[in-house]
C-alpha cells in the first residue's frame, strides 16, 4: 500500500507540473535530471529524522542536504541521536544554524529564494552564504564560475518542476520500509524536506482540469501557476531542486554581456 501511495504521489506532481506549464514558454517542465532526489520528511520528530538520515548516508549520497527546520534545539535523547546521525555523513548541509549549530562537519545555509509578501515567487540570488551556493560547492563546484556570473541579477527560476517526472523522489515512509532502490540515492544530491502528497483537482475556467496541492504549508505562488493565483502550487524544497536542476544545467534565462563575462 505504501509503494502505491509513494508511485501516486510522484505521478500527480508531475502531472501537476506539466498542465501548469503550458503556454510558459521559457519554462523547462519536461527535464529528467538524474542529479538530485526528493525526500518528503513529512512532521517527523527528531528521532525519526536521524533514523532517516543515518538509512539515507548508507546508500552513499554524494551531498544531504537538509531544508527541515524545528522549533527550537533542545537537550534531549532525540537531539543526540540526531546530531550523531548528521556527524556520519560526508557531505552534509543544513538550513538552520539554530536547530542543529553542535554539528561540527556541516555547512550551514540560508535559502537565496526572492518571494513577495503574498508568496509569490520572484526568483533566486547569487550568495555565497546560501543553502543552494553550499550544496552546488559540494556537489559539482565546476558550476560556481557561470553561477557566479549573475552574482548582481535575480534570477528566474525556469526550471520548475515538483515530482517524479523530473527528479528521483520518495516519502520517508517508503525509505523506513525499504521500498528505495539504493541508485535513486547513490552519488546524488538528496533534498530532505516537507512535500505535501495531499492534491485535489482545480476546475479552472481558462485551463479546464488542474491538480493543487491542497497543503499550502512551505507553499509558494510560481509563475506557472494556473489558479489565478488562488492556490500555491510548489513547496520550497521542490522549488529548492528546481534551481539546483538549473544551476547544475548552467541554463539560466538572462544573457551575460560581453562586457560582464
């Protein structure tokens, strides 16, 4: 039943994606990249997320990184285990110095997202401090000198994409049970972080028939949405792989001066 849930999960956000695109032509929709992998870590506590994590580092990711945050640090059992699990992994990032600041070995990164006080997606920045600047120095730093290239423009996400379709994906329920074939794993970037599963079918005027995600938690507006704006239709994370796909392709909207190169 879980593998089923996991295989409906990936097909209705990739469906989503691409009947959200159309029309949205300086948008890549239809992109397999075989570079990262989605983790949806859904509410899980602490300990959940080292056991996690500690199952994730054994299929040898190239770099984990981690776009989870919880309310405070705390002193308990659950934040050794957890601290214990991130010191294992070779190439770790985090998105929190707050939560997880005793993990000697791991980068720290705040997102370089630009979004407006609705939630609506504008695009990204070129910051050296950043969650995404870190995972790509790990990662593939060859692609640090074009990405440095736009170090004084935003930047379109044109890229966009949230499930199965473009990216390896799976739920921390199907990597508890075993269900993940070690490759969707080996040598990749693994986003951990909340993706909602929950879709519901939009009946819109101008494009007929559109899944939603019905969870609007980490959501944000892109501008492929076809609600009119109504609902969100991308959690952070998989905007998050959205940028990295692009930064890794070096496919990027605006063209460089002769005079900037």
């Amino acid at each position: 039943m879980i593998k089923q849930i996991f295989i409906l999960f990936g097909i209705l956000f990739g469906h989503l994606m691409k009947v959200n695109a159309q029309n949205s032509p300086l948008i890549k929709i239809d992109f397999q990249d075989s570079n990262i992998a989605i983790v949806n870590a859904g509410h899980l506590d602490r300990g959940g997320m080292a056991k996690m994590v500690t199952m994730i580092s054994g299929y040898d990711p190239k770099v984990i990184a981690v776009n989870f945050r919880y309310s405070k640090s705390r002193v308990t059992s659950y934040d050794d285990s957890l601290r214990s699990a991130f010191s294992k992994v070779k190439n770790l990032v985090l998105a929190s110095t707050e939560d997880y600041k005793v993990v000697a070995n791991a980068e720290y990164g705040k997102q370089a997202l630009l979004i407006t006080e609705d939630n609506r997606l504008i695009g990204f920045v070129y910051d050296t401090t950043s969650f995404e600047y870190k995972i790509i120095k790990l990662y593939s730093p060859d692609k640090l000198e074009s990405f440095a290239r736009y170090k004084n423009d935003t930047i379109p996400v044109n890229r966009l994409c949230g499930g199965m379709a473009c990216f390896s994906m799976a739920s921390y329920e199907a990597v508890f049970e075993e269900l993940v074939p070690p490759e969707a794993f080996k040598n990749k970037i693994v986003l951990i972080g909340y993706v909602s599963d929950k879709n519901k079918l939009y009946k819109s005027r101008e494009y007929g028939d559109v899944y939603i995600i019905s969870d609007t938690e980490d959501a944000l507006f892109t501008n492929i949405n076809r609600t009119n704006f109504k609902f969100p239709d991308m959690h952070g994370t998989q905007i998050l792989a959205s940028e990295l796909s692009m930064i890794l392709a070096e496919e990027y909207i605006y063209t460089i001066n002769d005079s900037e190169k």
